[in-house]
C-alpha cells in the first residue's frame, strides 16, 4: 500500500476554500485580544467559544452530573482547574524558535488538564484550543484531519521526521504532528512558498470531503 501524492491543482483548489475565514478569523482575534488565563471571563469565552464552534465542547463528558451543568460547569469545575495549572507560564514562551518537542509536550499539558475536568481524552480540544492562541505552531486534530493524513503521507513511521519528546507527550498527537510535519514540508517544496498549520487543515479538509472520490488509497 502507498500513500496518495497529491498535485499542486489539487493543493491549490483547497488553499482557496475562503468560506470559513472570517469565522476562524474571529477566533484568532478573540485569542490574540486576550492570551491570558486569569480573567474567569476570558478563559470561559475561548473554551466555550472554540470548543462550539469545532464540535469538541468542553462540556461534553464522562463524568457529567446534575448539579454541575450548563454554566455551573464552567464556572464551578472547568475554569477554576484551568487557572489553577498556570498554563500561561508555557503557552505564552512558546514562538517561531519552539522545538516540535515542546510543541508536543504543550498539547499533552493541556490535554491532562483536559482529560481532569472530562475524564476524556480531549485532545481534539487541545489542538484546536492552542492553534488559535499560537496559530503557526499547533496543527489542528480531529478525526477528519488523522484519516486524511493517513492517506497523503507515507506509510513507514521511519519515513516522518522525528520528533523525540524527552518529557509528557500524547502519542497519538505525535504520530499526527509527524505526519504533518512531513505534508508540510512536502507541499512547500512542491508549491515553492511557506504554509502554514491552517492551509495544512484545509488541504486535509479537501482530502477528507466525502465527495472526493480521488482520495482512495491507492
């Protein structure tokens, strides 16, 4: 089995999905407006607001009870285990010089802190939730992007970059971030020019869409 090639018309049809700009745009501002994790207003309208819109919504989980839905979920549970951990001291470090190794370990802090509010495996969550604060450095995770990237990228793990987190990691995010890495690197030769997390998510986006029948496995 190989993995799909992909063709700079196809690369570039994805890269010019604009329908959903302006509403990724609006988060962008709402994380690059307010960074923090001290405020109880802030940190409430970014994990609501994000988690909404990309169907990953803090509030759904496994340890769910009567007394502690809707907003009394946030406010009693999810926001004060937030700002207990401090995430502000390394998300805010974090910029152009980070090693993938930090990168990968970051995600894995904020899923643990995720996993204690949920009892679930948020990493969805995570990856979406620091993409829009650090937007050139998380790539976006979900079901649709680790299919899609299963079928553009090779095979073999000794194929990827390597990636050798010396402390916390999530592997299954490793394995995606890898795998990126190595798209990444493949479409800006390709195409000649820089991309960037998000055109990687609309390329896999376009990969992902059901109606495109050129995506099978080869």
């Amino acid at each position: 089995m190989t993995y799909r090639k992909l063709t700079s018309n196809e690369v570039k049809k994805a890269l010019a999905n604009k329908a959903w700009d302006l509403g990724n745009q609006v988060l962008y501002d709402l994380c690059s407006k307010h960074p923090h994790h001290k405020s109880c207003q802030e940190i409430t309208a970014k994990v609501w607001l994000i988690g909404r819109s990309y169907s990953a919504a803090l509030e759904r989980r496994k340890n769910k009870k009567a007394n502690s839905n809707g907003d009394f979920f946030y406010e009693d549970i999810a926001i004060p285990e937030i700002q207990k951990h401090k995430i502000d001291r390394w998300i805010k470090p974090l910029g152009h010089n980070s090693k993938p190794e930090e990168i990968v370990e970051a995600h894995s802090k904020l899923t643990e802190i995720f996993f204690k509010i949920t009892k679930l495996e948020k990493r969805s969550l995570a990856s979406k939730y620091l993409h829009f604060h650090k937007p050139k450095l998380f790539f976006i995770y979900d079901s649709r992007a680790k299919n899609a990237i299963s079928k553009i990228t090779p095979r073999s793990p000794k194929q990827l970059p390597v990636v050798s987190p010396k402390n916390q990691f999530d592997g299954e995010y490793l394995k995606f971030y890898r795998r990126c890495l190595w798209l990444n690197n493949y479409l800006q030769a390709k195409l000649g020019c820089k991309l960037s997390p998000r055109h990687i998510d609309k390329v896999l986006l376009f990969v992902a869409d059901k109606k495109s029948q050129a995506f099978k496995s080869k």
